[in-house]
C-alpha cells in the first residue's frame, strides 16, 4: 500500500474535535498530518524519518491549505472525515513523506513510530496521536 490518497476540500472536523490554530511555516495542504514547531510557533509538516526529532511527532491533521505565513486550522484530537477510503478498525500511522498518512505496513526500515488514530469507518479517522518515540 501507499500514502491515504486524501481529498483536502473533502476533509471536516466531526462534531467532537479539539482544534487548534496558528501559522504555517511551509505550505500545508488539508488533510496533512503537521506538528508546531518550537522555535518558530509555526506548523510544518511532520515526518516519521526526520533527522529533526520534534518532526517526527505529529500533533494533529491540517483542517485547510495555507501558503508560509498563511493561518491555518488543525485538528489535534477527535473525529476527521479525510476525503480518502479508510478500513474501519486500521490504525494510520505518520507515513516519511512529509505530512503523509499511512497504515504501518508502509513504514520503513528506521521511520519512527506515530500512530495518528484508528479508522471509526470508512471515511471517518478518530485522531488520538500515540508517539512511543521508537524507530521500526
């Protein structure tokens, strides 16, 4: 398998999520799985192979677009519909493309471990970020 193939203008926040907001810090697109960063205070993109250990722990998933310095929306707990077919009851996990969601056949060799949530269905992931900081 491959990256959740995610259709941003179809990503919503279901009735029961905690959101957040700020800037980012790169380009975001909905639907990406994002982290804020520290020195900065802006949201970038995670990333399960980053040599920068904050990045290899998501926060939460990017609710819309925004270019560098744009405000942008995010889910950090809860219900998200992502646009994209899920099998209810799979765990999707922080994938090393940046942003990238994944289920955990498709981490490599030395990517960390972050769990994102579990599939409630086909269409509806229940975010609930899991980072044991362990590489695979």
């Amino acid at each position: 398998m491959a990256d959740l193939t995610i259709t941003a203008s179809a990503v919503l926040p279901g009735a029961s999520a905690a959101l957040a907001a700020g800037t980012a810090g790169e380009t975001i697109v909905a639907g990406k799985a994002v982290y804020l960063a520290s020195a900065t205070k802006k949201w970038m993109l995670a990333d399960a192979d980053s040599v920068t250990a904050e990045a290899r722990k998501a926060v939460g998933i990017a609710l819309n677009g925004a270019s560098l310095n744009q405000p942008v929306g995010v889910l950090t707990g809860g219900d998200v519909t992502l646009g994209a077919v899920l099998t209810a009851g799979q765990a999707i996990y922080l994938s090393d493309d940046p942003g990238g969601l994944c289920p955990l056949a498709d981490l490599a060799t030395g990517d960390y471990v972050c769990l994102l949530g579990l599939a409630k269905s086909t269409s509806v992931l229940t975010v609930d970020v899991q980072f044991p900081n362990v590489a695979t």
